[in-house]
C-alpha cells in the first residue's frame, strides 16, 4: 500500500464495487436488518441498548419507537454511504430519535449493539 501525505495508508485504490466488497456489504446489510427486524427478540452475543432518554418517554413511546426502528427502511445515500443499513432517526413526538448499530466483534465474529436514542444523547 502506498502511504498518503496525511501519514496513513491510501485506500484509494480499493474498489469497494467489487465482487467481494458487494457480498460484505450484502451480509452486513442483511445481519443488520435481521437483528432490527428481531426487536424485541435480540439475544446473546447481540444487545439491544435503549437509553434513558427514551426510557423516560414511557411505555407507549418505547414500543412505538422500537416498532419504528424494527420497520425502519428509509435509507438514502446521506446517511447511509456504505449501504450497511445501520444507521436511521426518524421523529417521535417532536424529538429526533437515532437508532444506530455497532459491532464489537468478539471471538464468535460480529457482536451487535443497536441503540435507540434521543438525537441530543449522541
């Protein structure tokens, strides 16, 4: 690999449209809608991470919220660049709620966080 003037390695010649970038995106994209789509069924190594903020909406707005985040499918190009589909927010009685998804890896390979949080939780 060639080194950048910033110091770090360049990757500018990965094509990330090629045929294995194409299925690594399609698995994770997949996985990351099969643990959304699992809500409110996530089990172990996955954790589903709801904040206090929500938490203090009550019941009725955690359901709803979580319903949101489990249907969740506009993804656009802005807030989803690599097509991972692990990152959404959408408005809940006029506050912005983030729902994001993490992996924290782990000896069994992809350990899954999907919070849910207020946007000013960030």
């Amino acid at each position: 690999m060639e080194e950048c003037s910033s110091g770090g390695l360049g990757l500018a010649h990965i094509d990330m449209n090629d045929e294995y970038h194409i299925r690594l995106r399609d698995t994770i994209a997949r996985e990351n809608d099969e643990l959304r789509h699992s809500i409110p069924n996530i089990t172990k190594p996955n954790v589903l991470r709801i904040t206090e903020g929500i938490m203090l909406m009550g019941t009725e707005s955690v359901q709803k919220i979580l319903q949101r985040v489990r249907a969740f499918s506009k993804f656009t190009e802005d807030d989803d660049p690599y097509g991972h589909r692990n990152f959404g927010f959408f408005k809940h009685r006029k506050k912005k709620i983030f729902w994001t998804i993490d992996d924290y890896g782990g000896e069994d390979g992809r350990n899954l966080v999907l919070t849910v949080m207020l946007a000013d939780e960030w």
